[in-house]
C-alpha cells in the first residue's frame, strides 16, 4: 500500500464539502482510540487525568506488572510518553508523565540490580527532557521534589547514572 503524503491528503480534504469532512472525523472518532482521545483532550472534557492515568498504568506495567518480573522494554514505555504527547496538550501533564517514567525506571533497578547502559542513557534523555519542559513552562516549584528524589534515589547506580542525573538537576535548580 502507497503511503500519502500530507499534501496529498491536504489536497484531498480541501475538495471534499463541509458536511463529509465532519462524518469522517465522526467515524474516525468511532473507530479509532487514538481520534477518541485527541478530541477528548482538545475539547476539555475532563478526560485528561482519565488519559494520564491510562499511560501512566502503561509505563507501569512495562516495569511492574501485576504478575511476573517487568519487562523493563524502553520502547513500549517511551510509547506511551509520545502517544500521550501527541493527544493532549496538558504540559504540566507530559512532564508529570515524563518524571514517571524516570521514577519507575530508578525504582525498577533498584528492585531488579544493574540493568544497561541504553537503559540508564533512555532515563537520562528523559529526564533531561522532563528538566527542559519544566523550566520552559515555569514549573520548577511543582517538580521539585520529585526531581530531587530521583537524584537521591540513584545514589550508588552504575554506568554514572546518578552523576549524569545530579549533573542535570544542579543545572536546573542550582543545588544539590
């Protein structure tokens, strides 16, 4: 199958009538979860808590299932960072995402020992991206804490992961 092109399908829009674009969006939202929950989010329901949760339980899983050892595949738990990303457009919520998905990666090598080093590379990408968001949106005050327990709670980690991470905090909040 041939992929469209966004022009292409620009092009294809533009002809089409009012009345048409909105039942295929209706049926796009019908079918489609990913639809369902973009206009949820965009049109303020209430729904975003409800969607955080949803790929907070998914970042989750990933690591600590309710049955078995975690996976601990970065994959599907960066997965569920952009597919929130691309739904909502809560900041405050991304990075809230964003720093779950560093706690519980910290907590999954605590309780599981020395993982990699892709491992603690994904952590420190996304930690250093979660610090960015923060600053460029005035949160510092909000994610304090939890940033300053991660860098805590790697003491003693491997692969100069608690080094990377304190380097990172110091940068942003000036202490240690």
């Amino acid at each position: 199958m041939a992929k469209i092109t966004a022009r292409e399908l620009r092009k294809y829009l533009e002809g089409r009538a009012h009345d048409e674009l909105v039942e295929d969006i209706l049926r796009l939202f019908t079918k489609l979860e990913g639809v369902k929950e973009y206009y949820s989010a965009q049109l303020g329901l209430g729904f975003d808590e409800e969607l955080l949760n949803k790929h907070k339980a998914a970042v989750r899983k990933e690591f600590f299932p309710a049955r078995g050892h975690g996976d601990g595949r970065l994959s599907v738990a960066r997965k569920a960072v952009s597919d929130y990303k691309k739904v909502s457009n809560n900041v405050a919520g991304l990075i809230d995402l964003m720093v779950y998905y560093v706690e519980t990666g910290v907590q999954f090598t605590s309780t599981y020992g020395d993982i990699n080093e892709p491992f603690y590379d994904s952590m420190e990408s996304m930690y250093g991206s979660a610090l960015k968001q923060i600053v460029a949106n005035g949160l510092q005050d909000t994610f304090y804490k939890r940033c300053r327990q991660i860098v805590t709670d790697t003491s003693g980690m491997g692969w100069g992961f608690h080094d990377a991470l304190s380097e990172m905090f110091h940068e942003t909040f000036g202490d240690e």
